[in-house]
C-alpha cells in the first residue's frame, strides 16, 4: 500500500514540476511585439482597471481596434470607458470578453461592432488571431468555456495548448529574438485603454455607387448571430443597453448595413453605420490620411470618429461625466501621454515629408 501512495506522490509532485515548467518557459516563447502591436498588454491591462470604473464597453474587431479611443471619450465627455476589441475577433470571443469583463465590471453600455455578423469563422485558419485574444486571458471558467467551443470546431487545436500555450510555441526554437529574452522589458501597461494607436496612413479612394440603398438584407452567419444574441440576452438581464455601431468602412455595403439595423430593431436597439452618408460626411474624414485601408481607420481618423460618437453617448444615454472625479486622475495623465504620442507622430510624418 505504502508504494501505491509513494507512487501517487511522485506522480503528483512530478505533475507539478510539468506545469511549474510550461509555465516559466512561456513567456520566453510566445509570440511577441511591442508598441501598437502589442496585444498582449492591451487585454492584460483590462484586469488593472478600478472595479466597477467603467461605464461603457466596446467589444469587436480590428475597426473598433483601430477606430475607437476611449482617451478621446474621456476628454470631450468624462465617459470612461475600455476598448476589448481584437483583430479578427470570433463572435464566440466576443460573448465570453462580455461574460468575463462583467466579472470585474458594471457598464451601463456595451457597444458591439456587426462586422463579424458576416464572416464564417474558420477557427483553424485563424487560429493565430484567436490565441492573440485568448492566450492573454486570465485562467477563468469563461476561458475554459471559450477554449472548449473553439476545439470543439477545431481539426487541429488541442485544449491542453491553449491552458499550457507552450506546447504550442514550444517550436520557435529557430525564432527567438532578442525581444523574447527581453519580455519583461515591454510596455505591460496599455495607457490607450485598449486601442490600438495606429500611425499608418494611406490615401484612399471613395469607391463608386458606395452605400446605395437597393438590395436585400444580408445573410448573418448563424454561429455569429447565436453568440450576439446571447450577448444582447445577457446585457439584456443586467439592464446594460446595447448599440450597434458600423465604424467607416469603403468595403462595406447596404445590404449588410440592413441586416445589422433590422437585428438591432428586432431586439429594440440603436444601430449607428458610420459607413452611411448621413454620418459620413459629418465625421469629416480625409480619404487622403484618415484611413489605414479601406476598412480600417488610423489614429487620425480614430479622433474624427471617436469625437462625433462622443456627443451622442452623452446625448443618448445616462452615462457621468467623470472628469471631476479624483479618483480618475490617472486618466488625464492618461490622455496627456496620448497626445504625446499623436504630436510625436505628426512631427514624424513632417520630418518624412521634407525628406522625401
């Protein structure tokens, strides 16, 4: 009998050796990047967040990534807010960020973004985007939970890897740089409270008969629209109102314009398409240095949009001014390194310009 429990123990205390292992060993092999490319701390920031600070969440793709400043909220109207969106992100993402940031958060509004409505979510073949918004993750049931819906759709991807990401990344032997080494040495505080400040610009053209009113409504993928359901059934039963909100897009289109406004009028919801010419021209945007591409706005364009949604969170719901409050001090010093950041930026581009 004693050798059974020797054995046991052995098995136990080696087991804890394993895990002790994978989990000192994956910080040196996960992916990494630095300044706006840094998603790591862009979620992990979420969590350093006062409890029950914010009053809005935005929860989405790369538009609301790129395309959305809670700086800028914070400085025409007092809202604080988070922005929890991720490049690519899966609808199932979307509705376990939700589950989660409740946890740590009472928002009275959560802003989702109906561009993943259309898209069938191939998790294999997006798999490095899904291990960037989860990897990230606190170890927490919404986790496991979210972890088991993407393998149970996944040919390849394993639950161990995703709780123990070094085996996955365990192979870039023949990638590490000098960055992996260095891991402790990156920004591990996003100050831009989930935005991704993104510089780069390039001219872009208004694409011919963009947004004419003909067509049907387009066909919403039926994964999506389950986990946006339950996402506005949740807000739903906790009083948090819900908007859905389409950033500019050029590649964007009536048809799906339709379907996004009459699911958010089938669940009694505000839906506001920046693509749409009421607000287009209002945001005032330069198609010459607003945009990244077509889809995706840059920080310039981020401060046009961000400002004119502004004006209508604080018009529309019942959200405080904060400014006043001691309490967010942090936040003005918060903004005064945005706009650092942006005159750094500028000065830059300035600097490129006579150059060239």
């Amino acid at each position: 009998m004693k050798q059974i429990y020797w054995f046991i123990a052995k098995l136990i205390i080696f087991s804890m050796i394993c895990v002790v292992l994978l989990s000192l060993g994956y910080p040196f092999f996960r992916p990494k990047s630095s300044g706006s490319e840094n998603t790591y701390s862009r979620i992990t920031t979420f969590y350093k967040q006062p409890k029950n600070s914010l009053d809005v969440l935005f929860i989405g793709s790369s538009s609301f990534l790129d395309g959305i400043s809670p700086l800028i909220l914070w400085e025409e109207e007092g809202i604080a807010s988070y922005n929890r969106a991720t490049s690519v992100q899966a609808p199932a993402v979307s509705y376990y960020y939700l589950i989660e940031s409740l946890k740590y958060q009472q928002p009275r509004l959560v802003v989702v973004d109906g561009v993943s409505l259309f898209r069938n979510y191939d998790v294999d073949k997006n798999e490095g985007f899904l291990r960037n918004s989860i990897d990230p993750m606190r170890l927490s049931i919404e986790k496991i939970r979210l972890i088991l819906d993407i393998v149970a759709k996944s040919e390849t991807q394993t639950i161990d890897s995703y709780l123990f990401p070094f085996i996955r990344y365990h192979s870039r032997w023949n990638d590490l740089r000098k960055i992996d080494f260095e891991f402790y040495k990156l920004d591990i505080n996003d100050r831009n409270k989930g935005m991704k400040f993104e510089r780069r610009g390039t001219p872009r053209e208004m694409p011919e008969n963009y947004m004419i009113a003909e067509g049907k409504a387009a066909t919403i993928d039926e994964n999506a629209l389950y986990y946006f359901e339950r996402i506005i059934q949740v807000c739903k039963e906790k009083n948090i109102q819900v908007l859905f909100l389409t950033l500019p897009r050029l590649q964007w289109n009536y048809s799906r314009h339709l379907a996004v406004q009459q699911l958010a009028e089938k669940h009694g919801l505000y839906y506001i398409d920046y693509s749409s010419s009421e607000h287009f021209s209002k945001i005032t945007l330069d198609l010459s240095k607003d945009f990244y591409d077509d889809n995706h706005l840059n920080v310039y364009g981020a401060q046009k949009a961000t400002k004119y949604l502004s004006a209508f969170l604080a018009e529309t719901y019942d959200l405080p001014d904060r400014r006043n409050d001691a309490s967010y001090s942090q936040w003005n010093m918060d903004l005064a390194y945005f706009k650092d950041q942006l005159a750094l930026a500028e000065a830059q581009a300035a600097e490129s310009t006579i150059v060239e």
